[in-house]
C-alpha cells in the first residue's frame, strides 16, 4: 500500500503505514494546539450548585463566578466517620470553546473526625468540566490533594466527580446590545 502526500520538493509517496500514521498524528497534534491557543471564554454560567463525590465523601457542592474566569467553589462532604467543609477558589480556561474547561486553584477546609476530632488543612484543585448541551448541567472531574494537621491522615490524593445544575445563567449580550447607551455604570 502506498501514501501520496505532499512535501516539500513535491509529492512523496510512502509506502509504509506507519510513516502515513505519523504524519496523521503530527497534523492532528498542530490542529489541536492550535484550537487550544484560540480565545475561549471560561464558563456558560454564574451560579451552579449540586452533588459531589470522590467514593468515600459524599456532598454539596456550589460554585460561583466572581471574577470573569474565576469561581468560588463551597463544598460540604460528608463521610461515615467524618464531616468537612471546603472553600476553593479556582481559575478557568477554556477548551476548544466556552463548553469544556480546565481549572485549577487552590484553597482551605476545616473538619471533625469522630476518632481524630477537629482538623482543617489546605487544598489544591485541577480539573475538567463540561456544560451539557440544550440542559442546563455541568460535570466535572478532578484531583484535589489535601494536606491536613491535626488529622491522623496527614495527606490525601482524592479524585472527584461533581454534578451540577445551573441556577443562574451567563448573561450573553444580545444583538441589539450595540445600540445601547454606554452610561456610568457599564
């Protein structure tokens, strides 16, 4: 089997499948950095709020936009031998559009395990989030270590998956928006 693909003196033909593969590969690497270095904006929301796990903790979670790329997320977990609470605050970037997103961020929380007692540590956060098309959820997955004091476990590793309904929506400007007096407060 052989290849006709162009190069730089003409056509070269391969006529190896491999060599075709590689080259595939490469061109859809090139087309993918070159999505990702493209403008997105972060969120197609301002408040969401839902349920969240990470198979052993189980809860709230609520987010919310307070800068343009930047959210505050509250998480309140609950496991059988333990309570917790949790406050993030996490930057978002967009992926191939304003649909999919990373974050990450970083935060602190304070806790009571029955064996333990009370404990409180700090967190970091990095993951992905997508908005579902035509409803209003968003899921998320993510790695949030946790170092801890005052807790037997000094340090955790948990990935977590959240899901998510949007309470509040990103306001998108219209079309008519371009024929509105600009005054003092915009």
């Amino acid at each position: 089997m052989f290849f006709l693909l162009p190069s730089k003196p003409g056509f070269l033909f391969i006529t190896h499948g491999a060599h075709c593969l590689r080259r595939l590969a490469a061109l859809l690497l090139l087309v993918l950095a070159a999505a990702l270095a493209l403008p997105a904006s972060a969120q197609k929301y301002r408040t969401a709020a839902g349920l969240r796990s990470d198979g052993v903790n189980y809860g709230l979670t609520v987010q919310q936009v307070f800068l343009p790329k930047a959210t505050l997320e509250g998480l309140a977990m609950i496991a059988p031998r333990e309570r917790s609470l949790t406050v993030l605050a996490e930057r978002h970037f967009g992926i191939l559009g304003p649909s999919l997103n990373y974050y990450f961020g970083a935060g602190a929380h304070v806790g009571n395990h029955k064996d333990d007692g009370a404990f409180w540590g700090i967190d970091g956060i990095v993951g992905a989030e997508y908005k579902i098309a035509f409803i209003p959820v968003v899921l998320s997955l993510d790695f949030k270590p946790t170092f801890e004091f005052g807790s037997a476990d000094w340090n955790r590793f948990p990935t977590g998956f959240s899901v998510r309904y949007i309470i509040v929506k990103q306001k998108k400007p219209g079309i008519f928006d371009i024929f509105k007096k600009k005054g003092k407060d915009d």
